[in-house]
C-alpha cells in the first residue's frame, strides 16, 4: 500500500508524468539474493496491488535481461528505445544515501530525474546530501515527493507477515491472500 501511495502522490506532484512504471529488478546489485521470491510471484503481486490504476504499468524489463541488475543498464535501454522520454525514478531515501555505492551512479544521476521519497530520515539532513550531490554531479535534478512516511521497510513486513502478526494496514487483502496461497517469504496459514 506505501508503494502504491508514493506512486499517486508523485503522479500528482509531477503532473507531466504519463505513466508510472513498476519494474521489479532480476538479481540486486546490493542486496541479499538467498530470499528472493520468484519472479513470477512477484510480478502477480504487482498485479494484483495495481488492479485499477491505469497509469501505473508493470514491466518484467529487467527480470527478461536477467542477470545482476544496474539501474544504469535499465535507464541506458530504455533510452535506447525512446531517446525523447523524460524518466523519473523513485527511491527511497535510504537508496540516495547509499547512491555512491551503486554502478556508475554519475551517469544514472544524469540520465533521470531522482523522485526521493523519505520514510525516517530527518528532511535538512537528506535535503542537504541531495544539494551537495547536484552541485557534485553536473546534469542531475533531484527532487521529493510529499507523502505520508511509511513506518515500515520491506524486511520488516516480511518479518511480521512470518510472525503472522497484522499487516492489514501495509498489505491489499488479495496479496496478503497470495502470499499465503503461495507460501512466499516462509509464511504459512495457521487457520
């Protein structure tokens, strides 16, 4: 649900925003891989939790090329394809924190316009970092999106939906159902 919320509130902050793509990547560059949920569970999750917003695609583009996934390889192809196209890519705070750590983060900090949603991180602080890395890097537009904090990251829904515990307020009831179906992040049904 925070996702789909960041999604309409950047749609309606950045009006010229034509469709709002949702790409899952294929194998994370910085991240764990061991509890990766498959592919195919993941995209239908998507599904589901985009029923009836037509402006919000879902794209396998990076789980087809497979392999480690690089922001830069993706923003690279789809510039390939449409050389006019505006692109703006939504992080969380935590991600532009760590930008300097990711695959040619110069060349993906000039190839798009960086849309950063903040969950925890204290406004000055990332406001500041965001500043210092436009005048760093020539060509980059980093902007915010105004939303509701989410109080929750991804590790720890999938630590409560395992405990079982209520996740009504973070989760559509069809994917909650679907992750359980599907026995997906080791959850199973105590009913």
């Amino acid at each position: 649900k925070g996702h789909i919320e960041i999604a309409n509130c950047a749609m309606e902050q950045y009006p010229d925003m034509e469709k709002m793509i949702i790409m899952p990547n294929n194998l994370p560059a910085y991240k764990n891989t061991w509890d990766i949920v498959d592919s195919e569970h993941r995209i239908n999750m998507l599904l589901i939790a985009t029923r009836g917003y037509d402006d919000i695609l879902i794209s396998d583009l990076e789980i087809k090329r497979g392999g480690t996934t690089y922001t830069y390889d993706t923003l690279m192809e789809i510039k390939q394809a449409n050389p006019t196209i505006k692109i703006y890519f939504i992080v969380g705070d935590d991600s532009l924190f760590s930008i300097k750590k990711w695959h040619r983060y110069e060349d993906v900090l000039k190839n798009c316009i960086f849309l950063v949603a903040c969950r925890n991180s204290n406004d000055e602080e990332i406001k500041k970092y965001a500043s210092e890395l436009m005048d760093e890097i020539d060509g980059s537009d980093i902007r915010f999106i105004q939303s509701e904090p989410i109080e929750i990251s991804s590790s720890e829904l999938r630590r409560e939906l395992f405990n079982s515990l209520d996740n009504e307020m973070y989760l559509d009831d069809e994917v909650s159902e679907y992750i359980f179906d599907n026995m997906l992040y080791g959850c199973e049904r105590n009913d």
